[in-house]
C-alpha cells in the first residue's frame, strides 16, 4: 500500500513523534511519500531530522507561482473536478478563521499534491495536524485524488475546532485520528451527526532508543539539584511561568540548576526575563538538540518540567518516563493519562508558578531511590501504552480498512507475492484489527 503522509512543515523538531511514526509505518510494510506544505524552517540538528528532509517534498518548495501550472491543468482537462474543488473551498471557508483567499491558496496546494499523489500511485493521503494539512488533503480527494484521514493533536487542533472547520474536515475523511483519550472527547464533539464511527484513538510512541538508555549505566537518578524542560519556546508551553516559579525556588534558597531545550518565538523574551528575574546561570537555553543529546539532558535530571498553559500529549513526557524520570506537570489536555499524582510524578494548575515552584521544591529533596520509583511506574505505563510499533499496527489497520474490498483483496495478493509470510504473527494482528474496524 503506498499512502502520502502530509504535514505544514516537515521535518521539525517539535514534531519528531511523526517521524517516529512514518518509520513505524513503513516497519509494517507501508510505503510512505513524505509531503510538506511548508519547507522546515527551524534549524534541524537531529541527524534523522537531516535525512527525513532529503526525502520529503515540499509543495511551497518554488512559492506559490510554482502551484500555477498544476491548478491551470485541472481547470482545464478536468472542470468539473475543479469546480468541486472550488465549492469545497468556498464550504471550508466561512466555517474557518483563514477565509476565501487562504483556502483558494490550499486549493492549488492541492492540485499540485493531487499530481504527485498520481505519480507516487498513492491510495491515500494521511494529514498530521487538522488544521491547514486536512484542509489540502480533503481539496485533492474533492479534485479527484484519494480518500484522506487527518490526526488531529493538541491546542490548535481540537481548542480552536470551531474556527478550522474540524466538523467537514470530519465529515468528509475515511476517518479521523486523536492521540490520547481526552483528544478523542473533543475530537467527538466536533464530529457531525452520524460520523463518530470515523473516530479513532492512535496514540503517540516512543521507540525503542529511550528504552535502551534507561538500562544503562546512566540510568540512576542523579544527586546533582538538575532539572530538564524540553518545550517548543512559544505562549502555549508557559516557560515564563516555569522562569517566575525557579525565582521562588531562589527566594526560598533552595539548590537548583534548570536545562531548557528547545526553541521558538519567546526565546528573547524568556532569556530577557531569566535575566530581569535574577536566574542568571541557573537557567541554561540550549537550544534545539538532536535525540541522542536530549536522552542525556533528561538523564542527567532529576525530573522533567512542564509548565504548558494548553496541550494535547506531549511526547517528552513518555521520552522521560521511558527514561525512568518522573514528570512535573501541569494538568491540561490529556497529561494527567500518564502523569499520576504520587505515582509518577507532580501535576499543578496551570499558569500557577508557586505551586509549581513547590512541587520542584519536592522533586528536588526527595531522595532518589523515590524520584526511580516514580519514574519506574511511568516507564511501565509508557510501554503498556506508547509502544511506536503497535501504535503503527493500528494506524496500518486504519489505512488498509479505509480501502475498498477490491483494493484490499489486491494488497493482499501483493503483499503475498511479496513474501508477507515472513510476518505472520504481524499480519494475523493487523487482519485481526481490521476485521474489528471493519465491524465496528
């Protein structure tokens, strides 16, 4: 099956749990074209990051003048399907922030990514993000191009539905996708009536690299006053709190050293306030990091600190927990699925630094046999729950279910000329999830 994985910009720091998913994919017999809207504008550092952007495609790669040659072709050999096009932009338009122009911008994205659907022979386009990605992907299936799904995330996704047109978008896909319980909730109040069948819940992973590093020699909790947060550096991720509740930790003389990894549009703003507040040293802005340098910063803490003001679920919370370190956070989205007062770490209100600066305070002299217990009960919730690869069995099920019968008999057949029987515990599971799909 050859299915086109669709993003605004990728690849991307913040968003390494899709490349970790397009692997996982792939892993399951899956082959996936990589598109993006936008070109990756942060600076990448992670070598996977490097290899994943030679081998994505981007549609705004010539501006939008090179779009003009892909739409001009469809209003001209197919006028019909460019009218359809043209009413289904005008149908997302009133029911979303970006208005009349925006959308007749993603139509022509979409008439080039309907071409490069064509050459790939893709069956399926799949959107992370149901903002403008879902918008792309349901113009090219309106132009002619195949079924799309979207997985919708966190803040801007399923807080800000009314203003994204979530309710077509859903009305309209093979089927949608949350990434933890409670984004399946929001995700089916946004859904129109008769639809909440397509709803479907496709956790976020980690792989197999964290579980690695938490077995060895670097694993124990270390004696040093060291605390990790690894954030995209903008409003929604609430750093300025974490900064005025550190300032607490200070007044009350208490010991402590603060890694910040991560980048974004606040990082002048926060450096400037670290300063204002007196933090000085104790305060390290290190920026994006690959991987492997993340796996050490979080490592070499006694805890992860999060102090978003909104969130879906982040990824660095299993990162930690699969790393054996417990989690300070605060309770918004679906954090409190994995982060369990007293059992594998500290949740706060949000937007409240002397809670939060208490619950550091605790982190920070409790004795580490304590801080490993936490993290050892995190860790296993993480790999009940976050496993990449069977995570990606039920993404693979989806995919292959979304087809009709005639396709799917056809997968089959392939996948058997191909030597699927080498897989058979792995293709008995995805035939198992499809035929419940299927039922349900």
């Amino acid at each position: 099956m050859n299915v086109v994985y669709l993003t605004n910009q990728y690849p991307k720091p913040s968003h390494t749990f899709i490349r970790r998913e397009i692997a996982a994919v792939e892993r399951a017999g899956v082959l996936v074209e990589r598109v993006s809207i936008r070109p990756a504008g942060a600076a990448l550092v992670d070598p996977d990051d490097l290899a994943e952007r030679a081998r994505t495609r981007v549609l705004l790669s010539r501006g939008a003048l090179g779009l003009l040659p892909s739409a001009l072709a469809i209003a001209l050999r197919h006028p019909r399907r460019a009218l359809r096009g043209l009413r289904a932009a005008w149908a997302l338009a009133p029911r979303s922030a970006s208005g009349v122009l925006r959308h007749l911008a993603y139509l022509a994205e979409a008439s080039l990514l309907l071409r490069w659907c064509a050459a790939a022979r893709a069956e399926h386009v799949h959107a992370h993000f149901s903002t403008n990605p879902a918008a792309v992907a349901l113009l090219c299936r309106e132009l002619g191009g195949p079924r799309y799904s979207f997985t919708a995330h966190g803040t801007a996704d399923l807080e800000a539905a009314s203003t994204t047109a979530l309710a077509l978008k859903i009305e309209r896909a093979a089927f949608a996708v949350a990434v933890c319980d409670d984004g399946l909730r929001k995700l089916a109040r946004s859904a129109p009536p008769g639809h909440a069948h397509k709803l479907h819940l496709v956790r976020c992973g980690v792989d197999a690299a964290f579980f690695t590093a938490a077995q060895s020699g670097a694993r124990a909790v270390p004696a040093a006053a060291r605390l990790v947060c690894v954030a995209r550096l903008g409003p929604e991720k609430g750093c300025d709190v974490l900064l005025r509740a550190l300032r607490l930790l200070a007044d009350a003389r208490i010991e402590f050293q603060l890694a910040l990894v991560g980048d974004g549009p606040q990082r002048g703003a926060l450096e400037r306030l670290a300063v204002e507040l007196g933090l000085g040293a104790r305060v390290e802005f290190l920026g994006w990091q690959s991987g492997a340098a993340v796996r050490e910063q979080i490592l070499a803490a006694r805890a992860l600190v999060l102090a978003s003001r909104s969130e879906g679920l982040p990824v660095v919370i299993m990162e930690a927990f699969a790393l054996q370190r417990p989690v300070i956070a605060t309770a918004v989205g679906g954090i409190a699925e994995l982060v369990v007062p007293g059992q594998t770490g500290w949740l706060v209100q949000p937007s409240d630094p002397r809670a939060l600066a208490d619950a550091m305070a605790e982190a920070l002299r409790r004795p580490a046999a304590e801080l490993a217990a936490l993290g050892t009960r995190g860790a296993a919730r993480v790999r009940a729950r976050h496993a990449i690869d069977d995570q990606a069995l039920v993404m693979v099920a989806l995919l292959r279910a979304a087809r009709g019968p005639s396709l799917r008999r056809r997968d089959q057949r392939l996948a058997s000329e191909r030597g699927a029987t080498h897989f058979p515990v792995r293709n008995r599971v995805l035939r198992s999830i499809e035929g419940w799909l299927r039922r349900a």
